[in-house]
C-alpha cells in the first residue's frame, strides 16, 4: 500500500533562528569552520551522526532544543557573527582576476556528471567530482560569473564493504533530497520546474533542483519522477550504473537535457566547459539551438559552438573514454542528425577518429575535441600524454602541435587545510592565506611558523587520524560479526607517535597499490622494525565491474589480517571525503604508485601537501611539476623511466621505494634534535606549504581557465555574434571554401642558402614556392618548421617562423621567404609547412589541415 500523496515535515524553527536555514542551505559551510563548529556546538553527537549535513541536522533536532536555543544570548551572538560572515561573503563584487564580462547572467555553464562538494551530498565517485566540486567552490571564491550542471543521483555512487576474505562488495542505499542542501526549482505557481528530452520517441522528464555553492548556482536533474515510467526514472538512479544504453541516456539528460535546463531557467551562458567527455551532447544540442533560433547553418553553428566551448580531458586510460557502437547511436541520434540537416553517418563522423572508418565506435571524447577551440589536459605530462592518444584526430600533425593544452589541476585549500593548521596560516600567514591562497608571497611567510607549534599541530592530526582508523576498523568487525577480542584488538592497532604513511585512491590496476607486496619479506622488516616502526592507513574502492582492481584490494586487505602486522597496517572501508580528509590531513606521508605515464593529476597529493604531509610518489601527474621545482622536498620513485614490460617496471620500482623508506623517508622521520623535534622532516614540511600550496590550488587553476579559454572564448562569442552572427556565417563560408581547395595546394622548390657549417645566431634565408589554388594568401600560414633532430633524423624539438609573401608568381603560384636562426649548437634540420589562417581562426591546428613542403 502506498500513500495517495507524500509531504515532508520539518521543524518550526523559532524566528530568531531562522537565519540558520541560509547557513545550511548554501554549502559555504564545508570550507567555513565558523558554521560547521556552531552546528557541531548545538549538540555534536547528533552532528556527528548527521554526517556534516546541517540541513538533515536541523530535521531532527527537537522543538525543546530549538527553542532553548532561541533564548540563548550567546548562541544567538554567535549565530549573528557567522551570519554577517556569510553576508560580507555573498555581497562582494569584486574580483582579483582581470574579467571584462559585464552582463548580469553566467559567464559560464560548467558541465559535470558528478560533484564532490561535501561529504552530504554524495553525487561523485572520485577525483574527477572532487576536481569539480572544487572549481565551483574556486569559481565563488573569485567570483567568476559561473553556472554547474550535473544530475541528481538518487543513489549516489555505492557504499563498499568488505567481507571477512577482503573481497569487497557493494551497497547503495537511497538518498532523501529532502534532507539535504538542495531545494525543489519551482515556477511563480510553485509547481517543479521540469523539462524534457527525446528518446528514441519517447520523451524523458526531469525536474530541476538547485544547490548553493557559495556565490555559485549547481542546477541538478532528476528524472525519478512520475512523469517517467520505470526505466527512465532510473536514469538518475546511480552514479556510473547500469549498461551503455543506461550510460548514453545519463549523457543525453546532462548535455542536451543540461542545455535545456539552462534556457528554461532563463540562463544564457556564453561559454560552456564540458568536465571530461560526458557532456560532449552539450555541444549538439548547442549548435541545434544556434541554428534553430537565429537561423544559421549548421557550419556557421559549429564554428559559434566551437569557439565558445572548452573540453577538459582526465583519462590517459582507454576504458575511460566513453565509446558508443554505431546502432545505439542510430536509435537516439538518427533523427536529432535530421534536425541538424545532416545525414546520420556525417554526424558519427564527428566522433570518430577516423571519420572514414564505418567500423569505428562513436566516442564522446573525439566529439568533445571537435566541437572545442579549447581542449586541455590536467598536467604538464598527461597534455602530452593527451596529445600522443588522440593524434588520430589531427592526423597529419606532430605531437606537438595537436591543439591539447594544459591546465594542471589544484584543489580547494580552505576545504581541505586542518583547523589546527588553519590556525596557524591566520596567525602567521594572515587572512589572505584563504581569500588569495595562490598569493607566492603569502606563503612564503610559512617559514615564520615555529617549528613546535608546526610539529604539535600536526602530532595532533597524526593521533586524531589514528583514533579516527581505530573507531572506523571497530565499526566494520562490528557490521561482520566479529568476536569480542577481535574489537579489542582495534582499538589498538596504530601508534600516534610512529610515522604513518597513508594511500588512498581508486583501486584501479595501474595505481598498483599492492606494490609494496613485491617483496613480503622486506616489508615485513620495514612494519616489525622495534627501533625505526612504520605504519600504513590504506583505502580506497574499485569500481563494481573491475575484478581485477577487486583481487588487488583483496589481497591488500588479507596482508593487512596476519597477525604479526595487523597492527601497523589499516584498510579502512568505504572511503569518501571524510576518510579522505583525516587521511590528508593526518598521515606523515602520502605514497602514490601509478604507473607512468597512467595518472593524469592526482589531486589527493596536492591536499595533503596543503597541511604539510610530505609526497613519496611515481613521476607521474603534478608530481612531475612539484618535484622539477625542488626535488628535495618530497621523495620520487625513480626518475621518470617508461617501461615496456610493465611486471618489470613494477619490480624495480618496488625495489627503489623500499630503498628510499630505508634510507631516507624513515631516519629523516626519526632524525630528533632538542626538544625531540626532526628538524630536518619539518624544514621539507614549511618549503611545501612555501612552493607547492600557492601553485596547486584550484584558484589557480580557475584564474588559468579565465585567462586561457574563458576570457577568449567570451571574446569569441561577441566577435562572431556582431551585426546578426554575420562573422560567424564568414568563418563558416571561409571554412567550407579552404575545406574543398585544400588538397590541391602545394609548397615546392624549397631553397636555403646553408652552408657547410652555420654559426649559432647565424640566420639562414629560406624561400618556397606556394600553390594556392585560388585561395588568397592571406587564407594560409607559411612556416620554417625547425629544430635540432636526432641520430634517425627525427625532430627532438622544434620552433617555427612565419614565411612573409614575397609575391606572387603565375598560375596561382606565390614566393615566401623567411629566416631561420638556431640559437644553440648541434645538428639542426627544417621543412616548410603551411597551414589555414583567419583573423577569427583561434587556432590554425584545429581544423586539421596541414601542407609539408614535398
């Protein structure tokens, strides 16, 4: 029997409190000590059971309490105080970035499939909502005019737990939206906003709801409401669930359904950032509305779409790439292609490598990379990675020059810094550590911190992450049954005062977390070690289909069951932000093992650097930049090396990590002078906080979003709109003309005037003749492509130099020239290529075409 109709009760909260409904409502709170310590002070065991949701919190506080709170002076002065935070907060304009937009709508629609915004809203998985969550939270703090979009999961992604042999399995168990940080979006009759999206004919509702990030709106769909039958209510329903037809459904709702969302609410962004390739549908459905409401082509609509789009790329792993086979394809997208005026095969080609080849599978990355003049990778590395994996795209092109940039990931500081060290940063540092945490000179003031007040600011994270492993491994013998002396056993496993070292992450394959299994007998002297001991705080999940990553943890888990280690080794189950967040902050070091070049960041590092805790990492990610910019900070497995035998890189590289816990990470770590202090251990803790926290932060990263793709992406959008999207339509026509003349262009007689040996600095002339095919010189780029080569007479580097038109000749023939200039010594080679150009072209590299001198 169900109820004819459902409603939610919540409490009367008294009317001096109710401001504490604004505090709950906007997730400010989860980077704001000052309100989440107000809750906790109400009554904190109900707060610690609410996990940080305030809003949940609130619900079941009882009417005696609330009103006993209404007459508390002191509460209700405190409650003022965070109020007026909160106000100062939302009301500044102003932003440090140099911003030209003036328009009172976003700037920008972020598009996401997850966020990790705060441990009560768990719509993410991993680091990619993490990064997200952190670049809306970046975005308010800077006050960058941005909009999110993702969708509403209803059962989140899944809860793990182990059973007693390790293996792990998973939960997922149904949240109430009701009960958290997010409200219903209703019309002026208050009745839910909705739209709607085709499906292969059948139309798929979902309602809207939104959340406050700070100064940021999170527009969420969610499509488990009546108006859908069964199947498509589950669309919503779990985060990386079901089959291909259920993935390709969440990625319709997201990027059409998420384009629709916005024009209903009345939002018109100028420029949209697709947060890896599942919302790459965004851009159709963008250039269907160009075409629909102002009448372009669909060329002109792709050229508007592109040069306002940026793509964000986080996966160097193949399975990573969503790929959809032609047929589904077909049943969702025969009629959309109509709509757009092309025929269905010339729109898979869009997201083919090769758009030739009728057997390739569809993928939403290459989709993404065509319908963007702004792609990038996460990390110097993984933008080369990038490049070398899609080159297909670009296949004429050098490595080099595939136009995929980089943004290097940072996070959040202020949500993921300790309070005890926070402290100290508003004692030493002042406030600016927090509102302009990529300030260098705020940071260097790192170095005044007193060594005592570091080291017992961070002995104290150590103890509450130890106390925090033992509560949390009590928890989970308790869920499987255990027996009584096995509960008393956890509550002593880990010591407070030995160095702990945490890993945690997905435990997918390549991030080899059983690395330190390669020698048992090694580690095990490293774990029982009575003079010199060292402990490790493992967690992490695989996801649900990948067995492989399941016997990894497995066999993790049972090492850490043997007796003679179980109390220096800790899994901890189902992690999320909060397991995360005393990890960070508490463990001494943070050990990575991906294997190069596999890791695209790796942001987890980047928290724990933030509250001082020391890196033992792969060069793999932004620990290829952190460790260039001092590498006696930290510790690196290695030095970079790719193997082909990936069982033999995994030997040798578990060898040298047991060498450097050995040799360097542990004596450092025991290494006391007067006052029982290792100086040494906190002289590398205050130079990360004084390089590494300014650089890898998400503030940062957003003011390089800003300034590299949505800065020049707005520009775009007025350029090509002015005078009724008439340059647009130009760029278009100009598109369509050197597309069908480009094959027949040429660059012959290539002359230089080389001597046998050239001087550094000396310039060499170079001439060649151009054949345009009835394109005017000013349509094409002329360049000395040069650069010193290798034995196999490869390019090892290259520089170019624009040829100038020294006339023309006859028969659409046409003279350039230039110069050349090597500035160092060595064997040096050239060519000449030639590639489009115009003024509204952001980038000659992006519509593929090239000509080489023959």
């Amino acid at each position: 029997m169900k109820p004819l109709r459902t409603y939610s009760v919540i409490p009367k909260l008294p009317s001096k409190l109710h401001t504490l409904w604004d505090l709950a409502y906007n997730v400010w709170f989860d980077w704001n000590h000052e309100v989440t310590g107000l809750f906790s002070q109400i009554d904190p065991k109900l707060w610690a059971r609410s996990y940080g949701n305030p809003i949940a919190f609130l619900n079941h506080l009882p009417q005696a309490t609330l009103e006993s709170l209404a007459k508390d002076d002191f509460f209700l002065e405190r409650l003022r105080s965070v109020k007026h935070s909160q106000d100062i907060y939302m009301e500044r304009k102003s932003t440090a970035l140099p911003f030209t937009y003036k328009e009172n709508q976003p700037l920008v629609a972020y598009f996401s499939l997850e966020y990790g915004l705060s441990l009560c809203l768990p719509i993410y998985s991993g680091g990619l909502g993490i990064l997200a969550g952190d670049h809306l939270k970046s975005a308010s703090d800077l006050n960058i005019p941005l909009v999110g979009v993702g969708l509403a999961y209803q059962q989140g992604y899944f809860r793990q737990y182990l059973t007693a042999d390790g293996w792990q399995n998973e939960r997922y168990p149904d949240y109430d939206f009701s009960q958290m940080p997010m409200e219903l979006v209703r019309d002026k009759d208050q009745k839910p906003v909705s739209i709607s999206v085709d499906l292969a004919g059948q139309p798929l509702s979902a309602q809207i709801w939104k959340v406050r990030v700070g100064r940021i709106q999170l527009y969420l769909l969610d499509s488990n409401i009546s108006e859908n039958p069964p199947h498509f209510r589950q669309i919503t329903s779990r985060l990386y669930g079901g089959d291909l037809e259920m993935r390709i459904w969440q990625e319709i709702l997201l990027g059409i359904g998420g384009i629709k969302a916005l024009n209903t609410l009345g939002l018109t962004p100028r420029v949209i950032h697709m947060n890896e390739g599942h919302s790459a549908f965004a851009g159709l459905e963008r250039i269907r509305v160009f075409m629909a409401e102002y009448g372009l082509s669909f060329e002109a609509a792709m050229e508007l779409t592109a040069s306002t789009s940026v793509f964000t790329t986080h996966t160097p792993v193949p399975a990573g790439n969503d790929r959809f086979p032609a047929e589904l394809m077909q049943r969702y997208f025969d009629g959309y292609a109509r709509s757009l005026g092309l025929a269905f095969k010339v729109l898979l080609a869009l997201g083919r490598e090769d758009p030739r080849n009728d057997g390739e599978w569809f993928c939403m990355t290459v989709l993404a990379l065509r319908l963007s003049r702004f792609n990038n990778g996460v990390s110097e590395l993984h933008g080369h990675v990038s490049r070398r994996m899609w080159q297909k795209v670009w296949p004429q092109y050098p490595v080099e020059d595939i136009p995929i940039g980089t943004v290097t990931n940072g996070v959040h500081i202020a949500s993921w810094v300790a309070r005890d060290i926070a402290m100290l940063f508003e004692r030493y540092l002042g406030g600016n550590w927090k509102e302009d945490p990529d300030c260098t000179r705020v940071w260097q003031q790192a170095e005044t911190i007193p060594d005592g007040e570091l080291w017992r600011a961070h002995e104290r994270l150590r103890e509450r992450v130890v106390d925090y492993a033992r509560f949390r491994l009590r928890e989970q013998l308790v869920q499987r049954g255990a027996r009584r002396k096995e509960l008393q056993e956890a509550d002593e496993v880990l010591d407070p005062q030995v160095l702990t070292i945490g890993f945690a992450r997905r435990f997918a394959t390549y991030k080899r977390a059983t690395l330190l299994l390669a020698d048992r007998e090694r580690f095990l002297r490293l774990l029982t070690d009575p003079n010199r001991p060292v402990q490790f705080i493992f967690a992490g999940k695989s996801h649900p289909h990948d067995n492989e990553g399941k016997k990894f943890m497995q066999q993790l888990v049972q090492f850490c069951q043997q007796p003679e280690v179980r109390k220096r080794l800790v899994f901890l189950e189902d992690y999320d932000m909060e397991v995360a967040e005393y990890m960070v902050q508490g463990c001494d070091v943070w050990l990575n093992t991906p294997r190069r070049p596999l890791e695209a960041c790796g942001t987890s590092g980047m928290k724990a650097i933030a509250n001082g805790v020391l890196q033992v990492s792969t060069l793999d990610g932004w620990w290829v930049e952190a460790h260039r910019m001092d590498s006696a900070v930290g510790w690196a497995i290695g030095q970079g090396e790719e193997y082909e035998d990936s069982a033999y890189q995994d030997f040798v590289e578990s060898q040298i990590l047991y060498t450097l816990l050995e040799k360097e990470v542990i004596p450092t770590f025991y290494e006391r002078g007067q006052a029982n202090l290792p100086r040494e251990w906190i002289r590398r803790m205050k130079k990360c906080l004084q390089l590494f926290t300014p650089v890898f932060t998400s503030h940062r990263m957003v003011a390089d979003y800003v300034k590299n793709a949505y800065q020049p992406a707005y520009k775009n959008s007025v350029s090509l709109m002015e005078e009724s999207f008439a340059p647009a339509k130009q760029l278009a026509s100009w598109r369509m003309e050197i597309m069908t003349k480009w094959n027949a262009l040429r660059i012959t007689n290539v002359q230089a005037n080389v001597p046998n040996i050239l001087h550094v600095t000396q310039a060499m002339d170079i001439q060649a003749d151009v054949y345009l095919n009835g394109l005017n010189p000013e349509d094409v780029r002329v360049e000395i492509y040069a650069g010193p080569v290798t034995a196999d007479g490869s390019f090892a580097q290259r520089g170019t130099a624009c040829m100038d038109l020294t006339g023309p000749l006859k028969d659409g023939w046409y003279r350039y020239s230039g110069q050349f200039i090597p500035e160092a010594p060595g064997r040096f080679g050239f060519t000449v290529r030639m590639l489009p150009n115009h003024k509204l072209l952001l980038d000659p590299h992006s519509l593929g075409l090239i000509h080489w001198a023959q």
